[in-house]
C-alpha cells in the first residue's frame, strides 16, 4: 500500500488507509504517541468519525478516521492551512507509512 495525497480539502491530506478500520486508526495514534510523544489535545469522536488533534513540530495537524473514507491526517485549518502544515502533513505521513508497512509489528494495538 502507497501513500496517497490529495487535496479535496483545500490543503494537503494524507490518506494513511483508505480502507483503514478503527483498529488501524487506534495503531496510528499509538505510534504518533509513542514514537513521535505526541499528546493529542482535543478529541472528537462521532458516531462515523473520529478527529483527534495534536502539534508535530510546531503545526496543528488532525487525525482523522471515517468509515467511509478511511484514515488520514490533514492540517487543523484545512482550508487556511500554510505550504509548511501541508508539508509537515507529508513529513509525517512518509514516517508513518514506513512504520506501518515495514513489517515492524511491535506497535500493534
């Protein structure tokens, strides 16, 4: 599986799983818990979707999981989002594919 990267948002998403499940989102959060400490600063969990937000070297970016659309991250500001969100977007999106596709199993939730 590739990343893949659009921008229906009006700034760059991240699609980490587009058929991710709720586990594999959970496996996401803990590895941008552990590996990156990553405190996630509001939570927002719906009944087809879940943001949870946090700050990765200075940008406000979200987690997002959808039944519909899978798992992404995205800058908070969406469509006010600044090129560096979008390329801390990209950053950490190249990081976590490698986490989650190595074959690195320790992080499993």
């Amino acid at each position: 599986m590739s990343l893949t990267l659009r921008t229906n948002l009006g700034c760059t998403e991240a699609v980490i799983a587009d058929d991710g499940g709720l586990k594999q989102f959970y496996r996401v959060a803990n590895i941008l818990s552990q590996d990156f400490d990553i405190k996630f600063s509001n939570k927002e969990d719906d009944f087809d979707t879940i943001d949870w937000e946090f700050r990765f070297k200075g940008h406000n970016l979200t987690l997002h999981y959808s039944i519909y659309n899978g798992i992404s991250l995205f800058p908070t500001k969406t469509r006010d989002a600044l090129s560096k969100d979008n390329k801390a977007v990209v950053e950490l999106a190249g990081v976590l594919e490698g986490k989650l596709f190595s074959g690195d199993q320790r992080n499993i939730a």
